[in-house]
C-alpha cells in the first residue's frame, strides 16, 4: 500500500497538472498518517486525556492500543468546545476528508463522538472553526463506538494544524480515533488578499459574487486578509456563473468577482502569500468568459515578486488573447518566469464591466523539473492526467493486491499461530507427564487417561464453577448504557456471542490458539503479565516434586472445586518428603494429614493443562498466608495436587457458621468469632496478598471463599485459578464471555479488563467487607447482576451515584475507611498491600 502512495506522490511531485486543485480534491484523498503510523505519537495532542491508555496517541483511526481511543478527561458538556484531540501534520496539507470512530476496545469500549467541529491553523496561531458551504460548523460524527465514519471536507481545508472537537447535546463521556485525509499542499500558498467580491444585479437577479468560504479577515476597508477560501477550494466555476456544481447553493456561489465600476485604476489587486521562496514557472486562473452578461477573462495581469521586504521593480506581463467568440469559462495560463518570490502580488485587468475567478493556482519550479523550456503547457498538462490516471489504476492494483496478501498471510499466519500454541501445551504436558506411571491407592483410582484427553465443548465450568458468585459479563455488561451498544456490536463484529446456557453446557471453550491470538489484539501495553506468572509458564521444571501416589491414603471428601474433588489424605513419609523445607504442626508418630485436590475424570486437555499451570505457579509461591503446596502426583492419572490441609475449610463457609460475639450468639449458642479475630484474620490476608504484590503476581479472585481457614484463626491464601488464565483474562475482555466474580471486580477489571495489584485491592476491599460481615450476605445483595454492573459504570462515571458497600454492623471506622480507600476510582489513589497491612496493623485493638 505504501508503495502504491509512493508511486502516486511520486506522479504527483512530478506532474504540474496535479497542482490543479479540481484534480486534487478529486484524486487527493490518501490517510495521511494516524491509521499508517506516518504522523508520530508527538505530532498527536489533546486537550486532556482521561488516563495514560486513553491518551492522544490512541486516537488513531482503526487501532486498538491503549484503550482503544482518545479519551479526553472530563465528560463532554453541551455546548462545551474545549475538549479536543489535535494533529500536527508538519507541513501545509489539502484535507479533503476526515474520518471518525470511537472506542470500541474489542468489544468493551462504547464511547463516540455523536457530533464534532474541526478546527485548523496552518501556523499553529490563527486558528479558523471549519464552516461547510452553508456555514454549519457541526459535523455529524458516529453511531456506534466501531464503524468508521468518513465526512467530505466541503470545503476542503489547507492546514498544518488539525483539532478534532467532541460535541454533545448532554453530558457524556466521549472517545475518538480519527484520520485526516488529503495530500500535501504543494502549492505553498499560505494565504491571499483580495478586495470583497461583489453583488452583481442582471435583470433583478442577485448574484452574490463574494469569496463565501473565505477563512482569513474580512473587512470594509481592508477587504480579505490573511486567509484562503473560493480560490483555492478546488471548485471550478462553471461556464454560467448564475449556476454551480455545489448543491443548494445562492447565484453567482463558484465565483469570486468585482466590477470595473468600484475600481478606479481598472484592475483587482490580488496578493499572495507562500510558505517560502519558490521559483514560479506559471500561474493558472481560472476566469468566467460570460462575454454576453459583460463578463470576460482579464485583459493583463501584472505580477510583482518579494523575496525579501520589498517588491522588485520589474513585474512580468502578460495579456492573454481575448476570446470574443466561445463564452465558456476557462483557466488563463500566465509565464512567471521562474521569478523566485515568497510574495506575488497581481493585478488583473478589466477586460469588460465585470471580472470573475473561481480558482488560481501556482506552479514552482521544484514540481516541473522534468519539463524542458519550450514544452507546450497545455499539452503538458493532458499529458499528466494521463499519468495521474495510470498512477491512479497501478495505486488501485497494488492496493488489492495487498489487500488479499494480507488476508491470506493471517489465514496461514492464524494456523502457524495455532499449531505453535498446540505443540508448545503438548510439550508442556507431555514434560509433565512422562514421568513413569504408579498406581494410586485409594478411591477414583480407576481413571481412564483416554477419556481425560478427550475434547468436549464445556471446558469452562471446569474453570469457574458458574456458582452464583461468578457472572459471564458480557450478557450483563450490555445492560449497561454505555457498554450496552458495543457488545451488540461484538456479536456482529466477528466476536462470539455471548452464552447462554447453564453450568453444565455450553459455556464457551477456549483454545490455546485464541489465546495466542489475543496477544496480538490486545498488543502488550495494556495488560501486564505478571512477571513471576511468565518466568513459572516459561519453566519446565516443578519446584515441587513428585510424591509416592501409594503412601496417600483417602480419609474423607473435603469439597468440591471446578477441576474436582478435594480429599484429605493420610501422608505417609511426608515429613521425610519434604525434609526441612516445611515443618508439620504434627508429633512425630502421628501422619501427615494433607488435602489432595485431583483432576476430575473426563478432564479435556485444556483443563489438564490449566491444572499443571496452576501446580507451576503454586510449587513458586512460599509464605505463610498462602497455601502451600507440598507435593504432585503428575506422572500419572488422576493429576493430584497435594496441599497443606486447614482444617477449618474455606474463610466463606467458616464465618457462615459463626456468630459475631454478643447478645444473639449467646442467646442461639451458635459458635462466635471476636473482633480481634475477624481483625486477625484480615491481617493475614492482607500479609499474603502484601507477599503476591511484591511478586508483582495478580491474583485476580480475591475473596473469602478462597481463603482457608486453619487452626487459631490461621489464614491462606488459595485458588490461583483465575491467575493461572493471565492469558486469558485479556480473552474475557476480548469475547466477554467467561464468567467472573463481577461483585469482586474493580470497575476497571469489568469495564476494561484490567487486572492488576491495584483491582486485587479493590477485592481486598470487598473480601474485607465480607469477613467483617461474616459471610452472612452476598456483597450488593441488593442489587441484581445487572444492576451491580451498572454500579460498575458509575464508578467508572465517578458522578458521586456510585453505590459503596455499607459498613457492617461490626466494623469499626478505620476499617470501614479502609475499605472505601480500596474502592477509590482511580487505581493509584488506592492503597498498596504494604500499605494496607500497616494499616490493620496500625488499628489492632
Ligand atoms: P477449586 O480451586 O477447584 O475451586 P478449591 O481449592 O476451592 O477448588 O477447593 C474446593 C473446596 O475444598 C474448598 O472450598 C474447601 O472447602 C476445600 N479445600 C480445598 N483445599 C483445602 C485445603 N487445603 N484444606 C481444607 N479444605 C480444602
């Protein structure tokens, strides 16, 4: 495609014609950079920016980085133009087109610019609001946070400096990419001034002959300064100038024209500004011939050349053969010579009472250098038409060429991508696997690992359980306003419909190759990989070892977790096994009691793969709040994990059981549980999480029920399910359509699928909120899934009509503060884990 611009820019540098604006506005209409990455990341601006991934550099037309788009700070209020996202295009610019989407963030993102203005400078000082030919100065924008929008500039604009502006017609928070297309304004024309053009009365019709779409001064005295407008908007007058090639517009709109009668000296004087000093070959006016009406073309014109602060005394002449005879309108070539100049200032004769001009156009030397003196002009300019039509078709050509290239590059890119993923999971099992078989001794022992291979279609709820506490969120993300529309969208735009179905069926498989996939939409900025989490996947070897299957002997069935049961076991050798590596609140005569969680039966490979992953990350982490796993059994079927077994069971279902102390526990005789040990127990939740953070590990599912309970209120942390899907989590974003424990999840996670240290706080928060409410409810158990992910919205909106979680009965002040801190909307205004865990510390009573 690049090659395809080359040839075209390459016809255009060297084809005069080109500079005729008529043409340009018709063939110059190539993406100037932001979609191509032409125009840099410091030539992209804005007003404001809602976060660093939302920042201007983001506001490329068709990428998905960042967050998806330019988000500007604030909402967008009525009327308000202060918001804008701006491109400095580094050289004078034909804009003849610019294109508009929101931010659809791969499903996630709803926000779009309904409406917007434009406004230029081609100094980065005079700035002019962009009117189209009726002086409206609002351009309708998007519909939906995807679709690309594209609006004709009419008039075109010639600019340096481009600002987009968000305008709305009620509060709301916009986003926008955008791309800007024309050619470079080769011309150098920066401005000309002009006296006003006039009103022609014929035969009691009015014909408004002033320069409509003028950008620079207009005054009585003065007439037009410093701005361009009809004569270089590339619209050619017709041959009536009473009519016009622009739709709905008044008599007399193409033309800019003056009658003898205001101008003493017989002639217009019209002065003309450029970037620099050219070396003028011709000037092409484009003059009405209405000979009948008392129009005709100038009979000289008389041009004056400054390069410096003053005129030279020699102007160039020349009187164009008057044509008496045919009445159509017509460009007027004038020699300049190859004067050098940055100014031109000339003057055009009347030839009869009136005189009128659509276009002028200048040609320098630098874009003609392939014409030898003596040319035929005319010829020349037929000539390169012919060019830019060929560059035109071979631009064409080469563009569908690329086009299917690419398309069938993906398709073979996609399988290589896809068998890549297969073979390195394989790799990873069959590493895990080929350890010689042994025979396990107590009950489900008769696994068949042909039925653990087999694919089936329900691999998630092996995942996440699908229990009340997990959500698929795109089903209710859409119930949100803003959000609502970009997951209908994702349906269409080739992203998997959400699921419908229960826990058991149909809940979305996810391959390794979607995964991989997923690197490449979501680009690596957005979504840290926890360090740790990379350097354990990367690794082949276990820092667990494997433990004689024989010497665990079935004691009693402890739950049920999503890839299986979870039993307690009698190790024997435990002690031996794990030497001084870890020591057993145990007498030395007494087994080792142990929970041993296994891979259910008919596990598919997926979910034999998520369960060695899960192992890997487990065998890395040592602390005493989080559980440890103290042996494997992987070297043949049922996988088993061996961890310490606490005996109290997961934090959720013990503090269900319990009463706070008081009045009513004493009354029921329920089993209590102090404030000192609620408090207790958060600390330590607080250490473990204080110990993942500092591993710059993301947990992802912080919550009672995956904390376990031990003896004296011990705590760790378990259930490193969610981490172990790192790779995936930006897939949720992606489809949205895994379920999630969305009463637990910061609105980031929700919204934008951010996971990190900072929405493992938020969780912190929630977890904290239930350990001091003992359980006894479900957070927001008021509100139903739908209405907790409108909530997350108005987080994300921060207008103060957020609902928090109240403060428990039980629950002191400073705590309760905690909590809130926790659920700050912006990330680093919450907490660190160190700070947390200082705080509980601080308010031990
Ligand atoms: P999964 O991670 O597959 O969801 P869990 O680890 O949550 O499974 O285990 C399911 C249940 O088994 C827990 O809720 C808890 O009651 C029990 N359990 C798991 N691990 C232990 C353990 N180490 N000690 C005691 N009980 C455990």
């Amino acid at each position: 495609m690049t090659f395809s611009v080359l040839i075209f820019t390459y016809l255009y540098l060297r084809s005069p014609s080109l500079s005729n604006l008529m043409q340009i506005s018709c063939v110059c209409r190539y993406p100037l950079g932001m979609s191509g990455g032409q125009i840099e990341d410091k030539d992209i601006s804005a007003s404001s920016q809602w976060s660093e991934s939302t920042a201007a550099r983001y506001g490329r037309l068709d990428f998905e980085d960042g967050d998806g788009a330019w988000c500007p700070d604030m909402s967008v209020e009525p009327e308000s133009t202060k918001e804008f996202l701006q491109i400095d295009l580094r050289s004078l610019h034909f804009i003849t087109l610019v294109g508009t989407q929101g931010r659809h963030a791969g499903g996630f993102g709803k926000e779009f610019a309904q409406m917007y203005q434009i406004k230029y400078s081609r100094n980065g000082r005079r700035w002019v609001s962009w009117r189209n030919r009726h002086g409206r100065q609002v351009i309708e924008g998007n519909k939906n946070a995807y679709d690309t929008v594209l609006k004709d500039l009419e008039p075109p604009i010639i600019a340096r400096f481009v600002r987009f502006m968000p305008i709305t017609d009620h509060s709301m928070n916009v986003c926008m990419r955008v791309e800007l297309y024309g050619c470079e304004w080769l011309d150098g024309l920066v401005s000309y001034s002009a006296p006003i053009g006039q009103l022609m009365v014929h035969r009691g019709q009015h014909i408004y002959l002033n320069d409509s779409v003028y950008d620079g001064e207009v005054g009585y005295s003065s007439g037009m300064t410093e701005g361009l407008g009809q004569l270089t908007d590339g619209v050619c007058g017709l041959d009536d100038f009473t009519h016009s090639h622009v739709y709905n517009v008044w008599p007399g709109y193409d033309y800019v024209g003056w009658t003898n009668e205001s101008f003493p000296g017989n002639y217009v004087e019209i002065l003309f500004e450029f970037d620099r000093i050219r070396n003028f070959t011709t000037m092409k006016v484009h003059c009405n011939n209405m000979f009948p009406k008392k129009v005709k073309t100038f009979r000289q014109a008389t041009c004056f050349f400054r390069s410096s602060s003053d005129w030279e005394p020699t102007p160039v002449t020349f009187s164009p053969v008057m044509d008496d005879v045919n009445p159509s309108a017509r460009f007027v070539t004038v020699a300049l010579n190859n004067r050098m100049a940055s100014s031109i200032k000339c003057q055009y004769f009347f030839a009869d009472a009136w005189m009128m001009f659509s276009e002028i156009t200048f040609q320098s030397a630098k874009y003609l250098l392939r014409f030898s003196p003596g040319d035929d002009p005319t010829h020349k300019v037929d000539d390169s038409n012919t060019r830019i039509l060929i560059g035109c078709l071979v631009a064409i050509i080469f563009i569908l060429v690329a086009i299917i290239v690419i398309i069938l590059w993906r398709q073979v890119w996609q399988k290589m991508l896809e068998k890549a993923s297969r073979r390195m999971l394989d790799d990873e099992l069959t590493a895990s696997l080929s350890i010689q078989s042994e025979t396990f001794t107590y009950n489900n022992n008769n696994q068949s690992s042909a039925g653990s291979e087999q694919e089936s279609n329900s691999t998630y709820e092996r995942i996440f359980p699908l229990g009340p506490d997990y959500q698929e969120p795109s089903r209710l993300i859409r119930k949100l306003p803003e959000f609502s529309l970009s997951m209908e969208e994702a349906g269409t735009s080739g992203v998997s419909k959400p699921v419908q179905a229960g826990p058991q069926e149909g809940v979305p498989h996810y391959a390794e190759a979607d995964i991989v996939n997923l690197q490449g939409v979501t680009g690596s900025n957005t979504y840290s990989v926890p360090a740790i989490t990379m350097d354990l996947l990367s690794g082949k070897d276990l820092a667990v070892e494997e433990f004689p299957r024989k010497q665990l002997t079935f004691k009693e069935k402890l739950g049920e977790g999503q890839f299986g049961e979870v039993h307690l076991c009698e190790a024997e050798g435990m002690q031996e096994f794990m030497d001084k590596d870890f020591s057993f609140d145990v007498s030395n005569n007494q087994p080792v009691l142990v929970a041993v969680k296994m891979l259910r039966e008919d596990a598919n490979k997926n979910a034999r793969t998520d369960f060695l992953k899960e192992i890997k990350i487990m065998s890395r982490l040592k602390d005493p709040n989080i559980v440890r796993l103290l042996g494997v059994c992987v070297c043949s079927d049922p996988l088993c994990m061996i961890t310490e077994y606490m005996e109290n069971g997961d934090l959720n279902q013990f503090l269900s059981r319990h009463e706070p102390e008081g009045q009513i526990a004493l009354a029921c005789n329920a089993p209590t549980v102090s404030y000192s040990n609620l408090h207790h127990m958060a600390t330590q939740i607080a250490s473990g999480m204080k110990y993942l953070s500092s591993l710059n590990f993301v947990h992802r599912d912080l919550a009672t029920r995956n904390c376990l309970v031990g003896k004296d209120y011990t705590i760790k942390i378990a259930d490193f399910g969610m981490s172990r899907n790192l790779y995936s989590g930006d897939y949720y974003r992606i489809q949205g359509r895994a379920v999630l424990p969305i009463r637990w999840m910061a609105w980031e996670s929700i919204l934008l699928g951010k996971f990190t240290t900072a929405s493992d706080v938020w969780a912190f928060g929630v977890t904290l909120w239930e350990t001091f409410t003992l359980c006894k409810e479900q957070p927001y158990s008021q509100l139903s899934d739908e209405q907790v992910i409108e909530n997350t919205g108005e987080f994300f909106r921060d207008q103060q009509r957020q609902i928090y979680l109240p403060q428990p009965a039980c629950c002191p002040d400073p705590i309760y503060k905690l909590m809130l801190s926790c659920w700050q909307r912006n990330t680093n205004e919450r907490p660190s884990f160190q700070e947390i865990h200082q705080t509980l510390l601080g308010c031990l009573v």
